[in-house]
C-alpha cells in the first residue's frame, strides 16, 4: 500500500482509492525467500470481516514488473476480489499466500511499509492499531534492514 515502494516497482502506479475486502482477514504468514512473514488475504471464517487496502492503477505493460517483485508463481498467486469503495464495488487483483508458515517472524521494516501505507492512505483507525500490534522483530541481515528503511523514510 505504500505509493513509494509500488512506484519504485512500477512506476506509472496512481492510488485511486481505499476500498475494503469483507469475509476476509489479513495474516502475516506468507513465506519468503528473506526467511520472514509478508503479509496475505485470507478468507475468514466470519463474513463480517474485513481487510482494508488501496485500489492501484498500473500500466499494463508493467504488471509482469510487480508479479515478479511479489512473487507470482513463487509462493503467491493472484484472484479476481469484489472490493467495496465509499460509492461502488470494482473488480480487482489481488495476489494471495500459496507458501504459508505460521511460525516465520515478521521483519520490522516490513511492518513498517504495511503501516506506513496503511497511515498515508488514512484506512480506519482500529485497522491500523491492529497493524501496530502485530509482532515484529529486527531483520537480521542489517543491510537488507537499512536498503528498507532508506526506502521508508526517502525526504522525511
């Protein structure tokens, strides 16, 4: 969600909107090749949940940048979603986790773009406290951590 990664992964990216995903949840169990949890959209057992995110438009000719930035066909796959916005509900892609491990930490710079996205598009405030409670830890390649954290925090 957060505008500078995606734009640095496909650049013509434009946020057009918050939209939210019910009978879904967010987990941060997807497994990476960093050793770490990303995060994923899961379908929930209650209908009453759900996931808030950002409606992106991207260039087609720059889809196939960000499936490989995201891992399409390693480890995430892609599905059609409803998402309901303040005035319509649009069809959109999104990517889910197919290499799923529970017991993978999650990196704080990672947390921290999630949050950051989540806090520039202003989603509700009880989604990001939710965010703020999700445990982290220090990414222990601290280059890896610096190279995010640099991304993060560009002309702030």
């Amino acid at each position: 969600m957060f505008t500078r990664r995606l734009i640095e992964r496909v650049p013509s990216a434009r946020a057009i909107g918050i939209g939210k995903l019910t009978g879904h949840h967010l987990q941060w169990h997807k497994k990476s090749t960093d050793g770490s949890a990303k995060c994923d959209i899961e379908i929930a057992e209650l209908t009453e949940q759900i996931v808030w995110g950002v409606l992106f438009s991207i260039d087609p000719s720059e889809k196939g940048h960000l499936d490989k930035a995201e891992g399409l066909g390693y480890g995430y796959e892609e599905k059609t979603v409803s998402i309901s916005t303040e005035t319509t509900v649009v069809e959109a892609i999104t990517y889910y986790a197919t290499k799923i491990d529970n017991t993978l930490p999650v990196y704080d710079w990672y947390k921290a773009f999630v949050l950051a996205g989540a806090e520039e598009h202003d989603l509700p405030f009880e989604y990001l406290q939710a965010i703020k409670l999700v445990a982290d830890v220090k990414d222990p390649d601290n280059e890896r951590r610096q190279k995010n954290f640099l991304i993060l925090n560009k002309d702030n």
